[in-house]
C-alpha cells in the first residue's frame, strides 16, 4: 500500500535538533508525494487528535532553532491499552498511514508496542542528549548538549584555579554517563562519577591530598546527575580533604540552545532515512549512524540496554590528570 499521509511526533525529553529532524521529514515526505500531519505534544497530542497539516512552509526557519516546534510530552495515558486506542482511532480518522517518532528510549518503546498492536508502521528518529540508544553511535542532540557544558565547565576551571577549589560540576544524565564521560575527557576533568561505573570516594579523596601535597591547586570532578548525591558528595570530600569545596548543577541549559552543526547534519539526514522506510512499506524499524552510515535497526534491539561505560575512555582521562 502506497503511503498517502504521515504523522510526525517529538516525544520525551527534548533535545537540540529535533526541529532539524521535523524539518526533514516534512520536506523529505513533500518531495516524496506524502502529506505530512505535525502531532503535538507526543502521544498526548496523538490520543488528543491535536494535528496540523504541515507543508514545506510550516518547517521554514527552524533548523537552527533549540527545542520543538511540535512541543513535547510524557504520556501515562499511552502507556495502557486504552490510550493507545483512542491514538490508533484518531490516526484512522485523518487518514494517517505511518508514523515518525522523534525521541529517546521511552518513546521509542511506546512506537513499538503500538505499531506491533494495531499494525501502524513507525519509524524511530533517535533524539535525546543523552545519547543511549543502541546501534547508533550518536542520537540527536547529544554533541549540542555537550559542547553547552563543556563551555561552562572551561569557565568553571577559570575560577577554579584562580581560588584553589574543587568543583563538583553535575550534568545531565539520569541512566547514562554520556554527557558525564565527554565533557570529563573533553575539559580535562579530574574524575567522574558515572551510573555505569561504581566509583570510591575514599580513595579519591586521598588522590586529591596525594596531589595536594605535590603542588596541584584545583580539581574539577563531574557527576552524573543519576550516579550520585552530589551534594554529599561535596560534602564528604570537604570533610576528608579540609579543600574549599563548590558544587555547580548545570540542569536544564544543557537541553536548550542552537544544535550544533553535527546535530543538524545528523537530524536532517535521519529525518529523510526515517520517511525513506515509510515510503518503503517497512515498520517497526530505528534509524541511527554508524561510522557515518544511515543504520537501520528493528526497534527492539535499538531498546536494548545501550553499552556499558567504555573503561579505556575512563582509563585515559585518569591517567591524563
Ligand atoms: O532528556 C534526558 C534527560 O535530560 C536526562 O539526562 C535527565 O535525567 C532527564 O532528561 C531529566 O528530564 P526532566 O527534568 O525533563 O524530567
């Protein structure tokens, strides 16, 4: 069956990029002969019928834009069978044959039991700064977010050597050390505290009076949002090293701002595989990079846990501070 009309959603947590990849679905589709239908606010705005029809135009003078034109949200109600219905019955009623999803795990994994449920092909774009998806070695959004922090920490290490403190910097990432790992190796951090990795406190301490003791001034640790308290954190390192301790949580603004020109290129050339596999008559697919190659993998596997942390990376930012 040929596709006559698609719908395109961002769902989840947004990410710096996503507007590049609305973008290309919607021209990409255009060029293909395939009406594009905007879903607002994820799966609530599928469950809500909240659509727009979208042409070349309405994606005019985004591609640099932060955030989502389409808004995002978390959806309870597409979590149980009935809210997926009610979503199922408003694609039928606007003529909507497939779906792109714009998002990370979670909504990767709401498009897959929906399209295996009541047979809608969906694609997956993946996009979440967070950057752990499998099979694809970058997810929309992650390199923005880390360029962003890293950019703050470079000024925190400006105070920090001019006070003679350590800094415990906190970034983003619940599950995933992504952000914590890149801008550790990237903005020559001390140490790093990941999710992935059990980490002693102990013995970092005594590395810091270690290198105290040799003349070194300042220390910059980062923290993964999900791999501990970085408050206490702080704390314990104050009592056990007697240091100046300051603790910085950088939050939200590693989620906003213009995406960089890697995630841009790497939105907008998903966007267009993603339509592609519609155009196709393929379903229940994700669409990533490798080696800088469109991958295209079933949306199981691209829901697997992602890697573990990769201990060389760890290995060489130790060895280098
Ligand atoms: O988008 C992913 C992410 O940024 C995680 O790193 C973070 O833990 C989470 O979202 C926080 O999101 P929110 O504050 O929107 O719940």
């Amino acid at each position: 069956m040929k596709m006559k009309r698609i719908g395109v959603l961002t769902s989840g947590g947004d990410s710096p990029g996503m507007n590049a990849a609305i973008r290309s679905v919607t021209r990409y589709a255009v060029y293909k002969g395939i009406e594009v239908m905007g879903i607002y606010n994820g799966f609530e705005g599928l469950i809500k019928s909240d659509f727009a029809r979208f042409t070349h135009r309405s994606v005019s003078n985004i591609i640099s834009r932060g955030g989502t034109i389409l808004k995002t949200a978390r959806c309870k109600e597409f979590t149980t069978t009935e809210g997926r219905s009610k979503a199922k019955d408003s694609l039928e009623k606007h003529g909507i044959d497939g779906l792109v999803v714009i998002g990370g795990n979670g909504s990767y994994r709401g498009a897959h039991i929906f399209g295996n449920e009541f047979k809608i092909p969906c694609i997956g774009v993946p996009a979440t700064i967070d950057n752990d998806i499998e099979e694809t070695d970058a997810t929309i959004g992650s390199d923005t977010a880390v360029n962003t922090a890293l950019h703050a920490i470079d000024n925190i290490r400006d105070t920090a050597t001019s006070l003679e403190r350590i800094f415990i910097v906190e970034v983003m990432g619940r599950e995933s050390g992504f952000i914590a790992k890149q801008v550790g190796l990237g903005g020559g951090a001390e140490d790093i505290i990941i999710p992935e990795m059990n980490y002693d406190l102990e013995m970092m301490c005594e590395d810091i009076n270690k290198g105290h003791n040799r003349g070194k001034i300042s220390w910059i640790i980062i923290v993964a949002e999900g791999a501990a308290k970085s408050r206490k954190i702080a704390k314990e390192i104050t009592k056990k090293t007697g240091f100046n301790v300051r603790l910085v949580v950088l939050g939200h603004i590693q989620r906003g701002g213009s995406p960089t020109a890697f995630d841009r290129i790497l939105a907008t050339r998903l966007g267009a595989a993603a339509v592609s596999l519609l155009a196709d008559g393929q379903a229940d697919k994700a669409v990533g990079i490798k080696a800088d190659k469109i991958n295209v993998v079933d949306f199981k596997v691209a829901i697997q846990e992602k890697k573990e942390a990769d201990i060389e990376l760890y290995k060489l930012l130790r060895i280098l501070t």
